[in-house]
C-alpha cells in the first residue's frame, strides 16, 4: 500500500485542479481521496479570496485536509477549525496612494481588493470586466469609491487590477519603480495584474503550513507543488517536487520538473499516480 504522509501537495486553482468553467474533474476529486486515504496532505494554494474559494468549492472542507493558503500566500486559513492561523496585510495607506494613482493614470483600468470578508472594489471603476465579475454567482464583497476607502480599519491582502493585457502592462511598468519595495508583482492570467505584500507570496504560505505539518507530525513534509501562471512560480521554485499543467504558460513549464496533463483531463490525478511510482 502506499504511503503519502511525507507529501503536501499544494495546487492552484484556475488553470490547474479545477477544470474548464471552474469544474471539479471526477478523476482529480477521486485522485485526492486515494492520496489523503494513504496519508497524504491536500490543500489549494490560491490567488482567490477565502470567501470566493470556498463559494467556488462547497466540499472543501471534506476535500482539503491541510490549511488552505489563498490570497497568494497573504491569508491562512484552517477549515478544521475554522479559524484564520496566519495573515500577511498590505500597508494600507499605500496601497490607497497607488489605487488613485492608477485612476489618474488610466481610467479604463478596475480594480479590486482582496479583504477577510471578499472584495472591496472602486465603486468609481466599475468596468466591463469588474461588471462581469459583479455578476458572478462567486462575488462576494462591497463597492466603494477609492477615495472613500478606510485605511484605519483596514485589512487587506491583495490588490487586483483589471484590464487588457497591453494596459496592464504598462501599467505595471509605470508602477513598478515607485512601488516595488512595498509590493510583490505578478499576474494570475492576462487580464489581471496582482499585488501582495512585500515578501509574500505563494512560496512563503506553502513553506509555513508545511512547518505546521513538521510541527505536528515531527517527521520532514515534501512539499509538491502544482501551478499553471507567473503568480505560481514562487511555490514551484521553492517546491521539492514542482509540476505544471501542459496548459501552463511557458515560463512555468521552464521551471517546473514535471509538465502534467492538461488541466480539462484532471492534471492532480496525474501528479497522484506520478508521486505514487517514486
């Protein structure tokens, strides 16, 4: 029989567990159980608010068994016991200084910002993107003009810009000097582009639940970690064991060891069986 308790694996998302339109594959959600019936630790390592992830996922509390790292590594949380176990905030007066910058930068340009609760978005930027994104049966959050927003009381985790790839390019090329030192950059597809907290990142939130799991289970945790975009690469540099969909964009397939199947045709069952023939 195996034995998968040395194993974490941490999985993205879009692109890669989920299927196309944000389906749950039959082969990955069966792949999961065998690996968790055999000892191993599941959890997502997403760019997507805890609220939103788990709206998007009602088993997820029967499906992961590890903490769940979302947010890009900025929020932690254990659904075991329903409670936050780790956050990493933006500074928030900053990033209000950025958000009205990008408004007198670009007005074609939404945005969005991760926080406990779902988004806060500027109500002031409601484009044809963030409209369809408000139309979601996922949405969950509240719209508020950008110069209305709170800092005080804040608590927030990431911000997400919203428009064509070409504006948000240069947008990210006009904001990076200026920001760099209090913001990771990266981009989940190419019409968002993401921010987080100085430091934080994927990589950081995979590596504090495996200590978690070392904790507690006191033997060493090979994390495996699976991803498709720019904002994975962290966790798949840092991963012992990196793998990729075949729908992965070039740049990951460049760093990860194993190139996978394409996410449509269950992309976790067939790391499962790989991490099985070791």
């Amino acid at each position: 029989m195996p034995d998968f308790s040395r194993f974490l694996i941490a999985t993205d998302l879009d692109g890669t567990f989920f299927g196309p339109h944000a389906s749950l594959p039959e082969n990955n959600l069966r792949a999961a159980d065998y690996f968790k019936a055999h000892g191993g630790h599941f959890t997502m390592s997403t760019g997507r608010v805890l609220p939103n992830a788990l709206r998007a996922i009602p088993q997820a509390a029967e499906l992961f068994n590890a903490p769940l790292i979302t947010s890009n590594g900025a929020y932690i949380y254990d659904l075991s016991t329903e409670t936050v176990i780790h956050k990493t905030e933006l500074d928030a007066a900053a990033l209000k200084a950025l958000i009205l910058k990008v408004e007198e930068l670009n007005p074609n340009i939404g945005m969005r910002v991760s926080t406990d609760m779902g988004f806060l978005v500027n109500q002031s930027r409601i484009t044809p993107m963030i409209e369809k994104e408000l139309a979601s049966p996922h949405f969950i959050g509240e719209l508020v003009p950008a110069k209305d927003w709170d800092t005080e009381h804040a608590h927030w985790y990431k911000v997400v810009l919203r428009g064509s790839h070409e504006e948000l390019c240069e947008i990210r090329d006009r904001l990076y000097p200026m920001w760099c030192d209090l913001f990771e950059f990266s981009s989940s597809s190419p019409t968002l582009f993401e921010m987080e907290a100085k430091g934080c990142t994927k990589a950081t939130g995979v590596a504090f639940v495996a200590e978690l799991l070392q904790k507690k289970y006191a033997h060493p945790i090979t994390t495996v970690t699976v991803g498709d975009q720019e904002n994975d690469l962290p966790m798949l540099r840092e991963g012992d064991i990196s793998a990729c969909p075949a729908n992965a964009l070039d740049s990951v397939k460049a760093v990860a060891k194993w190139q996978l199947c394409h996410h449509a045709e269950g992309c976790i069952a067939d790391l499962i069986s790989r991490l099985e023939a070791l």
